[in-house]
C-alpha cells in the first residue's frame, strides 16, 4: 500500500503512534519484557533512594537566636565572627544560619590543648 497514512509507510506524524502500536502486536514479548525490566528498574531507584535517605540525615539550621542558647558569646560578637570568617555561616538574603554540626564541629577545633 502506498497512501500517505499507510502503517505500512514510513511512519510520520501522527502514524507514529500507531506503527508503534502495529510493532508491539507483531512481538507482544517485547512490551512484556520491557514492562518486567521497567518494573525492576524502578523496584531498585526506590530501593537506593530510600537507602539514601536512611544515610544521610536532615541537617539542623539554627537562627542567631538559637545559636546564643548554645554559644557564650554576645549577639555582636557572632555577627563580627561572621564577618570576618571566623565562624561557619550561611547567608540567605540577609538570613544568617548557622548548621549545627558545622558549629559542634567548629568548636571541638577550636579547642585549647593543656
């Protein structure tokens, strides 16, 4: 056959689909198979990332505020430690924050040997 929206031509357009169609009836094995191995695939993503989420915990952002509660230091001496570099930070806008292990892992550096 040769008209222009003949399965059987060159698929174009919108005859894409239904060659594709017309492709899986000639081997239905193979929409079978690939099903099984998408499944597999996917079976394993939600496996690696449910794993992922078990290693790697949510990190703990404190404020200025809730930093003062851990620190002994006054609110202008942390904002000059920032300033400078001293103290791990992060600046969101004009936000500063501040992640807890950074700072628990901060101060154990920054400890005084005897």
């Amino acid at each position: 056959m040769t008209g222009e929206n003949d399965i059987d031509d060159q698929p174009t357009g919108w005859n894409i689909h239904a060659a594709t169609l017309k492709g899986l009836k000639r081997f239905p094995n193979v929409g079978t198979q690939a099903k099984k191995e998408r499944d597999e695939f996917e079976r394993e993503k939600s496996m690696n990332s449910l794993a992922t989420v078990d290693i790697l915990p949510k990190p703990k952002w404190l404020t200025i505020e809730q930093l003062l509660q851990i620190l002994p230091l006054k609110k202008s001496r942390i904002y000059y430690m920032t300033h400078i570099g001293a103290i791990p930070h992060h600046k969101i806008g004009q936000t500063l924050l501040f992640r807890e292990d950074e700072i628990l892992q901060w101060m154990e550096g920054n400890k005084v040997k005897p």
